[in-house]
C-alpha cells in the first residue's frame, strides 16, 4: 500500500452512513473507491454532479462523465446533475457533512493554503474558499512533506490562505492529526513510525494524545 492509498483508505472510514460528502480533485478522489461495504454515502462533485461513483474500471470511462478535477467517474444510482449555481448553493447552504480537500499548507491554527502554486500561473481558486467555509467539517488529505521534503505542516501558513481556522483534521500517510484551540494533537501515527519521527517531518509543534494509537 502506497501513501496516497493509506490516506484515502483511513479517510474513508471517517465516512458516515446518510453523509453528503465533497471530495476535492486529486489524492482525496480516491476516497470514493474505500468506502466501506454497507455505507450510503452520496459525494458531489461542484462542477455539478450529486451521486458520484469511484471510477471507472479498465475501458468503461465516459469521456462526458468527469469530476471537478476533469477525471473520469462512474454513476450511482439516484446520480443527478445540475448547473454550477446548484451546486455552490449546495455548498454554501451548509448541507456538505465533509469536505476533503489537498492542501499545500497547514498550520496550527488550523489555516489551510491549497489553491496557488508559487511561480505559477493560476486560473483561481476554484471552489475550494466555499467548501472550507460551508462543509460542516474540513478534512485535509495530502502527503506530509514536499518532495524536496520541505514541511506542509508548518507554525504559520507562508502562502496565500484559502481559509482562516477552518480545517478540523490533517491526514497523511504518517498520521492522523486533529486541530483543536491547544494546537495540532497527534492521534494516530501510522505502522512504521513513531512520535519522533513524525514530529521531525512537521514544523508546527505537535502534542501527543494521551489515546496515541495505530493508522490502520
């Protein structure tokens, strides 16, 4: 199991029976694919799509049936389609149990910056201010470092912020960490690691749960 799949399958078990649930494009699509059997979950995707499925298997994509993120996805039965008004109302109207989102920057205010990369050109933020503003809680997926093995989880947000104090939890393949008023709580910490280890990959200072257990 590669990080980005210990993430979306941890991920997918936080996933409630009746959740309505926007996963943003990138590592947190693949969340669809883990839901475990016997859950209802309805995902939406906010380029106007409710009923998301995981995504297609071998050559059955419908090049007309993409994501947000333009990736290829399969129906549920129930799936409905509609204009991007629709769905933003959705969003704003607070009626999204989670979202989960990338991010290229937490802190431990729980500041999230996803939505420019610096020196390259961006189009905008897409929907990503919204979701963190409307989803009734704010889960980030994302690997635990830069690939020069720079921290994503730093004291204090470097780069344009997509929203202030809003993220609720941090999954990567090393831990789980919740954001509380106290700081960053370290739950869980991955097969293969340890507390030293995680705190030397993150900046922010991190406090260990007395209930510390396994990512599984």
């Amino acid at each position: 199991m590669n990080g980005k799949e210990r993430i979306a399958r941890r991920i997918a078990r936080e996933i409630k029976d009746g959740f309505y649930v926007n996963l943003g494009i990138g590592l947190p699509t693949m969340i669809a694919a883990y839901v475990p059997a016997g859950i209802n979950v309805v995902f939406q995707s906010e380029n106007g799509m409710l009923g998301v499925g995981p995504p297609p298997m071998g050559e059955s994509a419908d090049p007309d049936l993409l994501n947000a993120g333009k990736q290829p996805v399969t129906e549920l039965a129930g799936c409905s389609f509609f204009g991007s008004e629709q769905s933003f109302a959705m969003i704003r109207g607070g009626h999204m149990d989670m979202s989960v989102l990338g991010a290229m920057q937490v802190d431990e205010q729980g500041d999230l910056a996803n939505w420019t990369i610096p020196g390259k050109m961006v189009k905008g933020m897409g929907g990503a201010m919204d979701l963190v503003a409307g989803a009734r809680r704010v889960v980030v997926a994302m690997e635990h470092q830069t690939k020069d093995g720079t921290p994503k989880i730093l004291k204090m947000c470097t780069l344009p912020l997509t929203g202030k104090q809003v993220v609720h939890d941090i999954v990567t393949e090393l831990c789980w960490i919740r954001v509380t008023e106290e700081g960053l709580v370290l739950t869980e910490v991955a097969e293969g690691f340890d507390v030293a280890a995680v705190q030397a990959r993150t900046e922010a200072k991190l406090i260990v749960s007395p209930d510390l257990k396994p990512m599984l």
